[in-house]
C-alpha cells in the first residue's frame, strides 16, 4: 500500500460489537470509530440544515 492510498474505510455497520471478545485496546478503536462516524453524521446533518436553511430563504 502506498502512503497517499486513502486508509481502508472501517464498516461501523457492524454496530453493536461483540464486546465481550474485544481487548481494551481494540474497545478503544471501536470508540474511535464509532466517535468518527458520529462526526461524520454531524457534518452531513449540518449541511443538510444549511441547504435547507437556504432554500428557505431563497423562497420567502
């Protein structure tokens, strides 16, 4: 793998993990993921707020 490859997506659809099998380390990974992907969500969310924020004032 070349160092400018983007790093492989993690599938967090696999929400909720075994958490019982899991080592600390790979909990913290998991709570990693799973605060990545609610930043994720939380930037779709605000532009999806944006653009609707602006089509209402374009149709007032």
């Amino acid at each position: 793998m070349f160092d400018d490859e983007p790093a492989a997506k993690k599938n967090v659809q696999d929400f909720p993990a075994n958490l019982v099998d899991m080592s600390v380390e790979h909990l913290r990974d998991y709570i990693s993921d799973l605060n990545a992907e609610i930043a994720r969500v939380e930037g779709e969310i605000t532009k999806k707020q944006a653009a609707s924020s602006a089509a209402d004032a374009f149709f007032k």
